[in-house]
C-alpha cells in the first residue's frame, strides 16, 4: 500500500489501487449510489436487485455500492442517493458484498 497499489504475482495485473479524492469523481456518469447500513430503509436484497434491473429510470445506467467495511463506526457517503439496511446486525464488508453478488446472480440466473 505504500507504493498505492497492489499487483498480482503473476502478470503484474493491478489489483487495487488507492485514488485522491473525492471518490465520486471516479465514478460512472448518471450512476446510481447506493449505501448500506443497519439505520437505512431495511430491504431484501432480492428485491433489491428485481427492483434495480427492472426499473425503467435504471435502465442503462450503472450502480456503485458503498459498503463500510470497517469494525467500527459509521459510513459516510453524502454522495449516496438510497441508503438501504439488509441486516439488524452489524456485518462485515465481504458479508455484505458477497450478499450483493449473490442477490444479482440469482436475480440474472446465473449459476
């Protein structure tokens, strides 16, 4: 992390790097932002995912989704435009975003 970046072994594919902010400068035009956490509006990922690949206004349009992923504290994102809860309880972020993933491979059928 101290070079910014983290590259595969083999290949020297980037994994990930570190970007300045504001975030939302990286994002795709006309995308949809939404946040999870425990105080949003509670829902069902399944429909959640119904609801967002169905919806006409969404039709095109590409999704970034902001997790907290952190132990403690609460997730800041004044860019979100839906904050939505899929849990009472705290989880974790790869919780989270598997649950995501999950949610659109059923909705896509893809298995």
């Amino acid at each position: 992390l101290h070079k910014k970046t983290i590259r595969a072994t083999e290949g020297g594919i980037r994994l990930m790097q570190v970007i300045k902010n504001p975030v939302e400068a990286h994002f795709p035009p006309n995308c949809v932002k939404i946040a999870f956490s425990r105080t949003g509006e509670k829902i069902v990922l399944s429909d959640l995912s119904k609801r967002l690949t169905t919806d006409a206004e969404n039709k095109g349009r590409s999704f970034v989704f902001v997790l907290g992923a952190m132990a403690k504290g609460k997730c800041e994102a004044d860019f979100a435009e839906h904050w939505f809860a899929i849990s009472q309880y705290p989880l974790s972020g790869a919780a989270v975003a598997s649950r995501i993933c999950a949610a659109f491979e059923d909705t896509w059928n893809i298995h």
